[in-house]
C-alpha cells in the first residue's frame, strides 16, 4: 500500500528558479491538501482541494499555486522560488474530515 | 482568534513513566480533534481522533487521549512511555468538518533510559 507519495524527497533551488512537486494518492481520496512545516509553527496549510478540477486557498497561499487535473494527483507549484518558501511540504489525503493521511515529505532548500 | 495551543514545545521522561502531553484549542463549537506523531524524518501518522461521543478515545500504540469541553482540551497520555515514542506530537483540530487541519506547535517527546 503506496498510500501518499511525494516527488521529489529533497531539493535545492536557486532564488528566481521554478519547480513543481507532485503528490499521488491511491486511496481514492476526495480531499488533497498541501501543507509546510516550519520549525516552531506545526504545519500551515497552503492550498487544499476537494476534487478533481477543484482548488482553494489555505492559510499561507502566496508564492505558490496547484492543480488537480486528475482525482490521484495533486501538485503544487513555486513559480519563481524565494529563500522563505525554504521549508519541509507535506501532501495529505482523506475522506472529508476523517482524518488525513501524510506523505513522507519533500525539503526543499532555496539559496 | 481561533488557534491550538500546545504549552508544551520539549517534555523529557524516563522510559517507563507515564506521559500526559496538553492540547488546548479556542473554536466556538467543538470541532473535530487529532494526535499525530512524527519520527525524524518521516511524515505524519495518525495516532487517534475525536468526532464525538465517548469522550475518552483510544489510538495505535497504546495511546489514548480525552477531550474536555469545559476545557476545551484534549490531551493525549500513555500509562508506560516506550524508547520508541521519542518523536514529535501534533495536536490538530478540523473546525468545520472540511478536513482543513489546523495544527498546533508541537511537542517534542525525548525519553530518557
């Protein structure tokens, strides 16, 4: 059982560089969310969807954005990266407010 | 402002001795209510979780956590703390059943031997 599974695990950017993650679910989950995680601050949510073709915004939305073109799968992208998107993103999955379940995460690094 | 708060950010205990780690959330009503843990490293996993009745819930790993509405608190404790709970806990609330999770800081667990 994949369940959540985050593309790529690690990652180095240069300020003013793109880059998109990907995150794949086979739980046939509705909802999708991306979180980061910052140390002494718990996760933040950045965009959530609750169906394919559907997005939202979360809690820390700017400097990045998503899409949901298929129900498994759900990126999230970082057009032009600065160093305080440094920081460890966390996909998610679940049925409604069941409870999520997290990928393992990506950490991406911004110089 | 709606908010979770875990007093706690380092808790240190012997292996052996019992854990109580503090999670308090400011939500009007009761909204639905979340423990994960996390290894180094590793991701989030799920350790149990209150929607409502019973107001003493049960989770994996010999954890169990009761929700307070007076207090609106829900802490999480384990009679007997293993070596391998070393890790960090998050407390979560879902305000409004949309799985939106909003987390609290986070308390990380070291145990002594």
């Amino acid at each position: 059982n994949a369940g959540v599974t985050q593309t790529p695990k690690f990652r180095v950017l240069k300020t003013g560089q793109s880059m998109t993650l990907l995150c794949a679910q086979d739980m046939n989950h509705e909802y999708m969310y991306w979180y980061r995680q910052d140390p002494g601050m718990g996760l933040r949510l950045i965009h959530y969807s609750v169906g394919e073709g559907t997005t939202a915004k979360g809690e820390v939305p700017d400097g990045y954005n998503v899409s949901r073109l298929k129900k498994q799968n759900f990126l999230l992208g970082l057009e032009s990266a600065a160093p305080s998107q440094t920081s460890v993103y966390f996909c998610a999955s679940s049925l409604q407010g069941t409870g999520a379940f997290f990928g393992q995460g990506t950490r991406l690094t911004v110089v | 402002a709606q908010s979770v708060t875990q007093p706690d950010i380092h808790i240190t205990v012997s292996e052996g001795a019992s854990l109580e780690l503090r999670c308090n959330y400011s939500y009007g009503a009761t909204p639905y209510l979340f423990w994960y843990v996390q290894s180094p490293g590793q991701g989030l996993q799920l350790l149990l979780k209150y929607f409502s009745g019973d107001t003493l819930v049960q989770g994996i790993k010999g954890f169990e956590a009761e929700f307070k509405r007076s207090q609106s608190s829900f802490n999480l404790r384990k009679p007997s703390v293993h070596w391998s709970d070393a890790a960090e806990y998050f407390c979560a609330v879902d305000p409004s059943n949309t799985g939106k999770l909003i987390f609290g800081q986070g308390t990380t667990l070291q145990v002594k031997p």
